[in-house]
C-alpha cells in the first residue's frame, strides 16, 4: 500500500514537471528567449528565495519592423517550485510546483535582430508577486514597451530626403 501511494506521489510530480516544461516547449524561439532572460535575472536576484518554471502565457505581442528585426511582449506567470534556488537547469525539470506560494506575474519586452536579443534598447523586465500588482503597474509596463517599439530611430525610407 505505502509503495502505491509513493508511486502516485511520484508520478504527481513527474505530471507537473512535465507540464511545466511542455508550456515552456510550446512557445515560439522569440518568446522562449524572454523567459530565458526573466528567469536568468531571478537566478541572480539576492532577494529572490525560490525557484522558478514558466507557468503559463497571458498576452504576446509583437511588431515587425522589417529588415528581420521584431519587438516582442511578452506578459506571463512563473510558478515557485520546490526545488532550491540554483538548482541547475537540467534538474529544474524534476521540481514539482509549490502551490503555498503566489505566482510571480512578469512582463518583458525586447527587441529580436535575426531571432537573436538585442543589447540596445535594453530589454525591459518586471516582475512582482502577482497579488502585488496592481492596474498602474499593469499599465506602465505596456506603455514602457509601447515606446520601446515605436521608437527604435530606425531610419526609414521615408524619411531621407534627395
């Protein structure tokens, strides 16, 4: 009976696992890069204490601008794991979610030459406790990310006089 219910707990956390990493896999390269990015920061972050799998999109945007360049938004939730912080990305696949603490609802908006991230302008990364955020927060992260994209000093053809 205790080896059953152990091999149901087990496949419990293999299923969560699982579904984190199929989430993550589903996403296009271009998106995939900005929670790359989000999650390295966090890895970094001295006051962040968990560890952390991409949980699921909310809003993906993006702008092409012609010449292979893009700009993408993307707005998603990452789900504390019980995995320590660090644990090498290989293993993070094995760390089934904790459900005792909030997701960590971020946003990020960055600039793709030729599918890969541009320095300039500085992609822009928000995260916060998702009980934390707030309508104004919500709204200054899209607009930061409006600008970003609209103003990228790209000369166009337009705008060069003969």
């Amino acid at each position: 009976m205790a080896a059953a219910l152990l091999f149901l707990i087990s496949a419990g956390i293999l299923l969560y696992s699982t579904e984190a990493q199929e989430a993550y896999n589903q996403l296009p390269d271009g998106y995939k890069k900005g929670v790359d990015l989000v999650l390295r920061q966090l890895r970094s972050h001295a006051g962040v204490q968990h560890h952390f799998l991409f949980f699921r999109s909310l809003a993906k945007s993006e702008i092409e601008s012609g010449f292979n360049v893009r700009y993408l938004y993307h707005n998603f939730h990452l789900k504390p794991t019980r995995c320590a912080k660090g644990t090498a990305e290989s293993d993070s696949q094995r760390c089934p979610f904790r459900n005792d603490r909030p997701l960590m609802d971020c946003a990020v908006c960055y600039k793709l030459l030729a599918d890969e991230m541009e320095a300039d302008p500085k992609p822009f990364v928000h995260c916060i406790q998702k009980p934390k955020l707030t309508e104004e927060m919500k709204t200054s992260r899209l607009e930061h990310c409006r600008k970003m994209s609209y103003n990228s000093g790209a000369p166009t053809l337009l705008a060069v006089s003969v």
